[in-house]
C-alpha cells in the first residue's frame, strides 16, 4: 500500500486531491464548456468554425470585462448591481465628448473609464465607511447611473452613433495573423515567466503544488492558446477587442495572485473581522475593491460601444449585469466571498457566450436559452454551497 502511494505519479496525485477536494476551482466549468461545445457542434457542424469561434470570441469580451468587475466585488462577499448601467454612464460620456465636443480620442476614453470610476468609489465609500450593504448601494447606484444616461442620451434619440477611427478600429477589425501570433505568444511568455517565479517563489515556502503538475498546467495552457490563434487566424486573426479583454485579465490576475492588495482581497472576503484584527485595513481594500470594479466597467462600457458602433441606452436595459454576474459566479467565484480567481470570468462568460451562441445557429427560442443559462447558474451555486458546507463540517471556512 505504501509503495503504491509513493510510486503515485503527481498528476494522478493532484486529479485525486481535486475529487476529495472541497473547492473545484475552474474544473467544473471547464467541463461544463467542453460538454456545451460538443452538444451544439453535434447540432450544428458550423459551432467549432473558425469564423465562429472568432465571432464567439468577440461576443465574450463585455459580458467578460464586466464579469472581471463583478469578481473584485464578489471576492468580498458583496454584490454590484450597477455595473450595466455604470458602463452606459462611461459610453455616453465618451460619446458625447467626441462626437459633440470634438475633443480628442484618448483623454475621451480617460472620461468615459473615469466616470465609471468615480460611481465604483462612491459606492465603496458608502459601503467601506458608513457601512451601507453592497445590494442596496449598487441597486442605487444602478438608479443614478440610469438617469444620468439617459440625461446625457435622451436628448439625441437615446444613442450616439461613434466615429472615431479608435472605436471602428477596436470594434470591427482583427489583428493581422503574423501579428496576432507575435502578441499573442508574447503575451503568453510574460505571463508564463510572471506564473513561474510566482511559482518558484511557493516552492521555497514549501507552499506550492508539485513541479510536474504546474508545468502540465501550463503545457495545456500554451496548446490551448496555440489552438485558439490558430483557429482565429484561419479567418481574419485575434479581433483587437479579444487581445483588449486578455490584458485587462491577466492585469487583474497579476494584481489579485501577485500583490499584497489582492492576499488582502481574499482574506477579506474571507473574514472581515478576523482581517481586521490581523492588522489589514479593511474599509481600504474594500474601497479599492469597488474603485477598480469602477475602472473594469468603464472599459467594459467602451468595448460594448466599440462593438456596437453606437454608446445607447438600451444597453442598460439589456441582461448585461445578470450575464456579468452569472459569468463570474459560473466561473468559479463564490458569493461567500474569499474563493474565485478572476480567470473564472474568462470561462464563465464563455460558457454564457457559447450557449447564447450554440442557441442562435440552431435557431432555438430565448425561451430555452434563458431556462439553459438560469439552470447552469443554479447548478453553479449549489455546487459553491455544498462545497462551503463541506469546509465547515471540516472546520475550514
């Protein structure tokens, strides 16, 4: 028995300790992609195209963004109800600016992100320093957020159509293939040498999971991306709005797995009080925490307009903030607070995405599509329950 346990191999090992586990991480999701992805290429052999997964890949990017948002919040054990009407405030306001004001392109795009910035901290203000809860803040905040829109939109037919050579570019091209490969395997070295010191580092802690089992990981990440780029540019290449999205994440992966901002983050959602009692100033990170969700909106916001040629107040009225949150708790991210990972948002508003999609190209009712989606985040959640249970019997919270 023992030499059976020693000569274990360590993915073996680690595929165990993921069954006995009682936090799955992404591994639910991702099967629940995989599973979703065969069923509509059964249906329909056009689903797993190039020129789908490349459309695909467009339509992730604001319900993705947004989801990043919804995490930073989440991982506090909090809500943000405002974030769809809060990207509408950042798309009026950059339209405006541009279109009427003629001003120029960049320090518009720094207004529309700002504007969303300055509702994320009002909000963390009332929530961090008058104690106020995050539900009924953000269902507030949603309110303004409504009315100052539609203040700013109303009067020009409730949209601003964009003209800007930045919003055509960002919304409507891709990168060239040779280029798209170039940034691509780029951007995949900086975070694979940002992953590994990180990992190095846990290892001389004696923290950290087996060699073998991080460069598989890693190994699978790298067939994925190569995988992807290549199906991508099979068509017209990675859409600029995809490589956008990825920055925005691996930012927020840096700032939540590599600083002390982001062991905060976590062990404040986790136990406020004990956090507080540890040293760490809570009422800051929680502001921070919504000041940057503030940010993440606002460039969600501008991304939908890019997307849609057009900054309307429609948008606001849309599912765009369930699909955000859905994404992010889909993902992995716990409504308890103090577990999720911000790639959660990648997978969750891809599994949101793709049955969208997969119901679109087989012409199924929004009925249907929106039964699949509310039983997938039902799902989501009993899982995240009965996992948080199981820590407790365990005595690990």
């Amino acid at each position: 028995m023992t030499s059976t346990t020693q000569t274990q191999s360590p993915v073996r090992s680690w595929t165990q300790k993921l069954v006995q586990s009682s936090d799955l991480g992404m591994a639910p999701v991702i099967a629940a992609l995989i599973v979703i992805w065969v069923v509509f290429e059964i249906l329909n052999p056009h689903f797993l195209t190039p020129r789908n997964i490349s459309n695909l890949s467009a339509q992730i990017v604001v319900t993705g963004t947004l989801a990043l948002a919804e995490t930073f919040v989440i991982l506090l054990g909090m809500i943000d109800l405002s974030i769809g009407w809060s990207s509408v405030v950042a798309a009026a306001v950059f339209s405006v600016t541009t279109v009427f004001l003629n001003w120029p392109v960049w320090p518009c795009v720094g207004l529309g992100i700002g504007a969303s910035v300055i509702v994320g901290l009002l909000q963390g203000l009332l929530v961090s320093r008058v104690g106020v809860p995050s539900f009924v803040v953000s269902l507030g905040g949603a309110m303004i957020a409504e009315g100052v829109s539609l203040a700013m939109l109303t009067p020009h037919g409730g949209s601003i159509p964009l003209s800007d050579n930045l919003s055509t570019m960002i919304g409507t091209l891709n990168i060239a293939p040779t280029w798209s490969w170039i940034l691509s395997l780029g951007l995949f070295a900086v975070f694979a040498g940002v992953m590994v010191s990180q990992h190095m580092g846990r290892m001389k802690r004696g923290a950290g999971e087996g060699h073998s089992v991080f460069f598989v990981k890693l190994a699978a990440l790298f067939v994925l991306l190569v995988a992807a780029v290549g199906t991508l540019c099979a068509y017209r290449g990675v859409p600029w709005l995809l490589l956008i999205f990825l920055g925005a994440l691996f930012a927020c992966a840096f700032v939540t797995k590599s600083t002390r901002f982001g062991r905060h983050l976590y062990a404040v959602g986790g136990n406020a009080e004990a956090s507080r009692r540890s040293g760490i100033n809570v009422r800051f990170i929680q502001l921070a925490a919504f000041t940057i969700a503030g940010a993440l909106v606002g460039l969600g916001g501008l991304l939908d307009a890019a997307r849609l040629g057009v900054a309307s107040a429609t948008v606001g009225d849309s599912d765009i903030m369930l699909n955000a949150v859905a994404a992010a708790v889909i993902g992995g991210t716990s409504l308890f607070g103090g577990r999720g990972s911000v790639y959660g948002a990648l997978f969750g508003a891809l599994v949101i995405a793709s049955v969208t999609n997969g119901m679109d190209l087989i012409g199924a009712p929004s009925s249907i599509r929106f039964g699949v989606e509310g039983a997938i985040l039902l799902v989501a959640i009993t899982i995240d329950t009965l996992l948080r249970q199981r820590r407790l019997r365990s005595g690990r919270v």
